[in-house]
C-alpha cells in the first residue's frame, strides 16, 4: 500500500469504475492524489526497492538451501510470498552475466591452453620467426655455459625443434616473415616440410596427394577455407561456377547458403586471420546467454518425456522447475566466479587453499542440487530418482553440446 493521500473522489482514474475501499474492483489501480511530491517518488522508489530485494534474498534462501521446494511451492498455489521464478531467471542471468563478461575474457575461457602457473598462455601459443631466432640464441648461450650432459641434451633437444620450425616458417614464408603462428599452424607447416622430404625420397605422390587437402591447410598459397572454400576469391566466384555445372552436382540451398557466408567472411578477413579469430571468440563468448535461454524449454521437455507417466506434472511446471534450477546455477556460478577473481588477485596460498576447497564443494553441490530437486518436487524413491537423474544428465550433455555446436558454426559465419 501507498503512503499517498487517498482521493476523496470515488471514480478510478484509469477505468473511470465506481470505487468502494481504496482499490479499483476493475483494473487494480489504487484511488491516489495524481499529484506527487519528489519525496514521495523517492520513498515509492526504495520501497519497491527492498520489497523486491526481501522477496529475492528470501526466495534465493530457500532455492539454495532446498533444492526443488520452490517449484513445488509454485505448483500448489503458494507464489506470493516468493519472487517469481521468470523474474528470478531474468534477475539472476542479467547479474550473471554481467559479471561473467567484467570478469572473464574471450581468450581465457575459449583458449584451453595453460602455464605451468595455471595463468592463461595465449601469447605463448602464437609466435613467430623473430621469436624463436631469439629463444636460439638464448638457447645456444645456455648450452655452451653448461656442463651438465643430461642438461645439454635437453636443451639440445629443444634447439632441434626451434630450428626445424625456423626452417619451415622460412621455406614456406620467407627470410623475413613478420606473421605469427599458433600451434596448430606450426604442426601443419612441419608436417608439410617433412612430406615434401620425403617424397623427394621415393614416397608414392598418390599417398601425398591424398594429404594435399589437409596439409593446404597450412600453405601460404591457399585461404584456410575448407571444402574448397579457399578456390574461390568472392560470392560471385561461386555462384559463376554452381551456375556453370549440371543440376544434380549443385549445391543444396542450404549448402549453398553457408558456402556463400563462409567466402565472404573468408574474403573479408583472410589477411587478417588474427582479427578473425577474435571477433569470433567475442561472438561465441557473447552467445552464452543465447545458449542457456534456448536450451531452457529443451531441458523442460526432456524432464517431460522422463516423467512422462506422471499425469499430474503439465510442460508448465517442468518449466518452472527447470527456472529454479537455472537460477540456482547462475548463483553458483557467480560464487565460483568471485572465488576465481579472488584467487587472481591474492598471492596467500591459505587463501589458494581454502577457495579451492570452496570450489570443490560447490561444483560436488552443483552435481547433488539437481538430485535433491528431484526428489523433492517429482516425490519419487532414491533408486527411480537416480535413474532418472542418469537419463536426464545424459541427454542434457548432448543437448548442450548440440546447441554449442550450432553456436560455434553462427559465431564462425557472423562475425563482421
């Protein structure tokens, strides 16, 4: 209720309906002075405020401590004393995600590649000729100060694999080559040298030609488009030529559509390859919320065909389920977050004990909460509910791993 003065008229504003009390029958609206003070915007304001925040630390206290109840709360009727589970949703994913992109970037949650110091290695995976010139050098001062045979060899070793990569970047590439290579692109090229090696010594060109197509891949000369992307320079290239051969050997309207998008990218960014690639790590990281929001009534219809016999349980309050659910990740998740940045920030090792031990126990509570909430509000023995919760986790991977792939090839083709 409004701290404002009540009308004295008894005709609603809004519906113009006789009032009796101090609520419309009709529309809801409460019969208030349409003049307001600045005070009284700003009471209304922090009091719709803190009722929210009491309705979500209240509704957030019991979704994490009694996992399923909220949902079989909503399904008897007791809503009002709970946030509602889309507002809940829509509150817990927007802070989520708000943090997850201040937080986290592209290159530490898509490059799976780390230091010996647990700290992400993205530099270390791209390097170039000037690079390892330097890491020789280093290399050859280091052996020449050691007396250490096992040493020696070591670095030995090592020194062998910088100079066969000095010496396929320079084949391929040149003296002077200023370009940086990941990993993958090192390999290709070695791989390609190594071929071309031992060809010259007899090795059949049927053979090699049948890893021509892989081993293009990492050749200067041809555009890393795949499936015979890199042939054509433009749109235009392709339409010439599926214009050019029979019907049956063209290419399906579907086909053809991600050929087309997949030559302009390819002609938009094939000089900067290292642009490309951040684009589309900011495109997939940015897809993540996309991806949670589609899988949501995906999910819903998996617990669905699981309880299928039980009449009782509409689509609807599998959703509702399936919310609560979403809800709790999200505040774990963020939990999991800040203890990450924690561990970023602070050099205390008690400190790197007691968050990894934190860690642990919320992502073991993350793997139970679905259980326990399923027994809850489905009211189902252990040994059903365990089976289920099997079938559930099992199809919901690749439900997830289906909608990542789909997510991966529109980032792949979207980026501009």
């Amino acid at each position: 209720m409004s701290h404002s003065k009540e009308r004295k008229e008894k005709t609603c504003l809004n519906c113009q309906a006789s009032l009796i009390g101090r609520y419309c029958h009709q529309c809801g609206q409460e019969n208030l002075e349409p003049k307001e003070t600045v005070w009284h915007l700003v009471t209304h304001f922090f009091n719709d405020i803190t009722h929210f925040d009491g309705k979500f630390f209240s509704t957030g206290k019991f979704l994490i401590t009694r996992p399923g109840f909220l949902s079989l709360e909503y399904m008897q009727g007791r809503r009002a004393s709970y946030l509602n589970p889309i507002r809940m949703y829509v509150f817990t994913s927007a802070f989520f995600f708000l943090l997850f992109f201040s937080l986290a970037s592209p290159d530490k949650i898509l490059n799976l590649r780390t230091n010996g110091s647990g700290e992400d290695s993205l530099q270390n995976t791209r390097a170039g000729l000037k690079d390892w010139q330097k890491q020789k050098m280093s290399l050859e001062n280091e052996i020449k100060n050691l007396s250490d045979s096992s040493d020696r060899d070591q670095l030995s070793s090592d020194l062998d694999e910088l100079n066969a990569k000095i010496a396929a970047v320079k084949k391929a590439y040149g003296d002077t080559s200023t370009r940086t290579f990941s990993a993958e692109e090192i390999t290709l090229l070695l791989i390609r040298q190594g071929v071309d090696s031992v060809t010259s010594k007899g090795i059949p060109k049927a053979i090699t030609q049948q890893m021509k197509p892989t081993l293009d891949l990492g050749s200067p000369q041809k555009n890393n488009g795949g499936d015979g992307i890199g042939k054509f320079k433009d749109v235009h290239s392709y339409d010439s030529v599926q214009q050019t051969l029979p019907e049956s050997r063209r290419d399906g309207w579907f086909k053809k559509m991600g050929k087309r998008k997949l030559i302009a990218v390819n002609e938009q960014w094939h000089k900067d390859k290292k642009g490309y690639m951040e684009h589309f790590k900011e495109n997939f990281m940015h897809s993540f919320p996309k991806i949670f929001f589609f899988s949501l009534p995906f999910f819903a219809l998996i617990l669905k065909l699981v309880y299928i016999r039980r009449k009782e349980y509409y689509y609807v309050d599998h959703v509702i389920f399936t919310l609560h659910l979403y809800c709790a990740s999200f505040i774990f998740l963020m939990v999991l977050l800040l203890l990450n940045k924690l561990l970023d920030v602070s050099p205390q090792p008690w400190l790197h004990v007691t968050a990894g031990i934190l860690s642990f126990g919320i992502w073991i509570f993350m793997f139970v909460y679905l259980y326990k909430a399923m027994r809850c509000f489905y009211k189902q023995g252990r040994f059903k509910t365990i089976l289920k919760y099997g079938i559930v986790g099992f199809l919901a991977f690749f439900l997830n791993l289906l909608l990542m792939g789909i997510f991966l090839a529109v980032s792949a083709i979207s980026v501009n």
